[in-house]
C-alpha cells in the first residue's frame, strides 16, 4: 500500500510509487481526503490535498481512484450551495456543524430526492455524443435535460422507462452501442473539471449580454460569450458591480463563485441571493442560480480548483441550449492560490512570486467562455465576468495585467468615483470593450440605426471633457473659450446624468436599451441646440440658466423605462426654451 511521505501544507508527497498517473483523484490518509496528483517522477508522486492537512501523518494511506477530478452533473446543481470542490455545504453543515469536517463524505447532488421525468426519446432510436433523452423541472423555471456524456460514443435505444419520478442514480434508458455493449442511462454523469466540455462548433460573438447599466452597454458592452475583467482596489464596488449583474443581465443561468473572498462578505451574498426576487421570473433569484463559496479561511487548495468547478457546471448548462454568465470574485485571490502552492511546490518563482504559468493558466479560464452551437444542434454560451483585486490598486501588478491580455472587456473601478458615491466607479477613460465593432449590427437592427454614432458622439465628449480638465485644473475653468465651457457642462450631463446609476430607483436600477438611447439623444440636442445658440450670440451662462443641464441629470428620474415617448416631449421644450432664448427662431427646425 502507499503512504505518506512527506507533508507540507496541502502538498503531500509519496515515494517510490507507480500507482498513480498526472492529474488522477485520490484520497490522502485514514481520513479519506479528497486530493489530486499534480506531480509525478521517479522518485516522488506530488499530491495537492483539498482539505486540512490538520493532524494528517507519515505513514498513513493513499488510495488513488483511477480517475481524474470531476464534478458530478445532473439535477440539483441550480439553488445549490457548494465549496471549491463540488460538496454541498447545507449537507456538509448537516454533517459537521458550522465548521466543515475533514474527510466528511457527502454526494456532491441529493440522490434520493426524485424528480418528474419525461422521456424524450424511444426504443430504436438512436442516440450520439450531447444529445437529450431526458428532461425534468430542476426549478420552477429551468428545465433540466439530461444529456448523454460527450464521452460516449453514442448507440440504438434499446429500453427506455416510463415517464415518471426518479432518483439522479436510476437507469431510464438503455443504448447498445457499436460493439454490441449496453450503456446505461441515468439522470446525471461525471465531467473530469480540467477538461473544457466539446461543442458543435463556436459561432461569431455577435450579441451583447444586456444588463441595463449604461456605463455598460453603452460605453464598454460585453456580447453574450464575451469576457470581461472588472479591477479595483479595496472598496471601489467590484462585488456590487457583479451583484447587479447577477440581478439584471440577461443571462439564463448565473453562476456566482466566491474565490478567497472574506467569510461575512461570502455570508452577505448568500443571504442576499436568497432574498432578492428575480426580476424576469417574479421567484427568487437562486430558482436560476448557483452558488459556489470558497472563503478565505478553507483549503487554499480548494480555492484554486473552485473556478474550474465553476466553469464545468456552466458549461454543462450551456450544452442544455442555456446562456451562462459567471460573476468569479476574485481571480486575484485564485492567483494567490497559485503561488502559495508553487512556493510549496519549490518552483522557481516569477514576477511577484507567481509562478511563471500563471498567464497559461488565467488564459485556460477565460478561454473556456464562448458562444457556440452545442453538440444537440442548440445555442448556448458562457460569458466570463471575473473580479480583479490589485494590491493597492496597482493595475500594474501581474495578475491584472495578465488579464488584460485574455479579456476583451475591461472596466476599471476607480477609487475617486467610488468615495463620491458615483455607481458604478467604472472610470470610463480607463475602460474598454473589443466587442464595439461585433455588437454595431445588432445594436443598429434592435435599438436605432444610428446607436453607435450616437454613443461614439457621447464618448467623445467625455474624452475632450478629460484633456481640458488638465487645463482647469492649472488655470481654472474662466480661461476657457465658451464652446469649451460648454463642452464640459454638456460632460457633467453626461456624467451625473447618464452614467450614474441608482441601484435604489426603481426606474434607474435596471435601464432598457432604447430609453438609455433616448437619454443620449437627448444630451445630443442640448449640445447642439447650445453650440448654436453661442453662434446666435447667447453666453454660456444663458444656456446653463435655461435650467436644461439639471432637468437632464434628472431624467433618468423624470420619465419612466415604459413611457420612452415623453422624451420627445422634452426634445419640444427645450427646443421651444432655446428658441425664445435665441429671439423667436426655432434652433434646428
């Protein structure tokens, strides 16, 4: 029998062993914890354990299992609450008490709750790699289907059971295979976590993933399968900004993985994910939810295998025709995982002691996003939204950087705004979306055919309000032409007005596309009806004292999302209070 060697924190090692192969699950000592082989030589088989080591000695047993580490997939994952490493803490509370038990075996999904199940194909039918042959309600609104693995090389029905409950364990079909082999069916399989799930093929990123924040959409979009980074120092709101995306996006299913984050803000969110009430559904928002919290104080070990869990249950949920998003808080806290076990490991260390495959590995995550045909023939995708936490706020620091590379969205939280109560704190000079150019045709098709000049316009504006800060700052504001005074009042609009946002309001916590575009025009107008009116002579003072400037921030207010025809009422007005201001002559008309 093998056994323990040496012990080093999470790392374990075992001598002169050829029983285990890179990458298999194994349990590690007489307490059976989980565990994976992340190294294998001659002489040595390095094992990284994802439970305290507490109290483990040398000379107790190692059992490897001939398998790599998988998530176990079928109904029950949606409302569930689990660790890094697939367990279910309700279960694991149950068992242990508050505290989480070493080696406490429980069954990653109840299998002995049954479920309404519905065949959805017949004896002589055949079946390949992906496709559905059964479906169940997992939750009042997503359908569970159950797929065969892609592992499977797929077969002719030879039984199928009638429609009915039924535990995840119980066979409700049977295929024979080519080689004359029987293949039982039930309602879930096992998906090694390291591995990305097959697809059809990857389809263009072409629609955005709405959110109904305007700072957002408008500014720096993400598509539906897209990435993006959000970076910020110690309170600029990075939890808040995914809290409201959760709540808000138009994704099917979210995944919240808590990577490293401090134990009462982890309790914070499950408490408040149970209450919120999901606005698409009416029901709760953990009726489409998943939850996987792995606090500071567990495992580091556990916390780097977390976000592969994470991404494994999305990706299967994406092979079901649903799309994903999933809020990862903090891959910075992952990345510290990283190097606390390179460090034990003796790798050579690289830039701030993160080990050199820390880019391969950030990549490997974000990679696995993407928009894709499904091997069923469906749509599906998985859009990545992962937290940053830079020391300091130095965007310069390895991790964030690193990310920079493999996302093509990227808002950056700014300290300043977030101590203003400006919501979000994303600095719009600082941020960006590659994803402007692939989302044009939709936005053009769906919201207005000139959308995208209109928000070119508008950044724009915020971009030459920036530079001439500079000046203002050195000279103040009364050296400046008054087109350019004007320029920066129109800014202030734009800032207080339309790129705040109220997660408290009603009408402004959630904003649709074509009332965030109205808003814009209507910002626009003002521009224009102002440069004109400096033309006709009036001052900048005179505009400002129309009061139009504070009756814009107040818009957002003002007009509700359903009643998007008032805002033509208000391009009226002001065109009437300009005209007056300029001598009778309607501007414009």
């Amino acid at each position: 029998m093998d056994k323990i060697y040496s012990i080093n924190g999470p790392v374990v090692k075992v001598k002169n062993s050829r029983s285990f192969s890179m990458l298999e699950m194994v349990y590690v000592g007489n307490k059976r914890l989980i565990s994976e082989v992340i190294g294998v030589n001659s002489e040595f088989t390095t094992i990284q354990v994802y439970e305290g080591t507490t109290g483990l000695m040398p000379g107790e047993p190692v059992v490897g299992t001939g398998a790599a580490m998988s998530a176990l997939l079928g109904p029950g994952i949606i409302t569930n609450i689990f660790d890094g490493i697939e367990r279910p803490l309700r279960s694991l509370a149950e068992l242990t008490g508050a505290f989480i038990g070493d080696g406490a075996a429980v069954s990653s999904l109840d299998t002995e709750k049954k479920y309404q199940v519905t065949l959805t194909v017949k004896k002589g039918d055949r079946l390949s790699a992906g496709q559905v042959y059964a479906t169940c309600p997992e939750t009042p609104v997503i359908t569970h289907r159950c797929m065969l693995s892609p592992l499977s090389k797929g077969g002719e029905v030879v039984w199928t059971a009638p429609d009915g409950e039924y535990c995840i364990n119980d066979t409700v079909a049977k295929i024979r295979t080519d080689r004359g082999t029987e293949e039982e069916l039930t309602l879930c399989q096992r998906w090694p976590i390291r591995t990305p799930r097959p697809s059809a093929r990857r389809l263009p990123i072409d629609r955005p993933l709405i959110t109904g924040q305007r700072v957002i959409d408008t500014i720096a979009p993400i598509a539906k399968g897209g990435t993006a980074a959000i970076p910020g120092g110690f309170g600029t709101g990075k939890t808040m900004t995914q809290h409201q995306l959760a709540k808000w996006c138009d994704a099917d299913i979210i995944v919240y993985i808590g990577c490293g984050e401090r134990g009462n803000e982890m309790t914070q969110v499950l408490e408040e994910f149970s209450e919120l009430i999901d606005p698409r559904t009416g029901r709760p928002l953990t009726d489409r939810t998943v939850l996987i919290a792995n606090t500071s104080n567990m495992p580091v070990s556990a916390r780097e295998a977390s976000i592969y869990t994470g991404i494994t249950l999305a990706e299967y949920y994406r092979d079901m025709g649903y799309h994903i998003a999933i809020m990862a808080d903090s891959t910075s806290r992952w990345a510290e995982a990283l190097r606390e076990l390179s460090g034990r490991l003796e790798e050579m260390p690289a830039e701030e002691g993160f080990p050199a495959y820390l880019p391969s590995r950030i990549s490997e995550f974000y990679e696995r996003a993407g928009y894709v045909e499904t091997l069923s023939g469906a749509e599906g995708s998985v859009s990545i939204i992962g937290a940053v936490s830079p020391q300091g706020s130095d965007f310069s620091e390895p991790v964030t950087q690193n990310t920079k590379r493999f996302v093509r969205c990227f808002w950056a939280l700014d300290k300043s705004l977030a101590y203003a109560r400006h919501y979000p704190a994303i600095n719009w000079t600082a941020s960006y979306s590659e994803y402007t150019d692939d989302l044009a045709d939709y936005y053009r098709k769906n919201v207005a055919p000139d959308f995208m000049e209109v928000r070119q316009e508008i950044s724009n504006i915020l971009a030459k309000e920036s530079s001439l800060m500079e000046i203002v700052k050195l000279m103040g504001a009364d050296v400046l032409p008054d087109d350019q005074k004007l320029l920066i009042e129109t800014a202030k609009a734009v800032r207080v007005g339309f790129l705040q946002q109220n997660a408290y309001h009603k009408d402004d916590t959630y904003v649709p596309l074509d009332k965030q575009y109205r808003m814009m025009k209507l910002i626009l107008c003002f521009f224009e009806q102002g440069r004109e009116a400096l033309e006709k002579g009036c001052t900048v003072s005179s505009i400002t004292g129309t009061g139009w400037v504070e009756r814009i921030i107040k818009v957002k207010y003002d007009i509700p999302n359903d009643k998007p025809e008032l805002f033509d009422e208000y391009i009226d007005r002001m065109q009437k209070d300009f005209a007056e201001l300029t001598g009778g002559v309607t501007v414009g008309a």
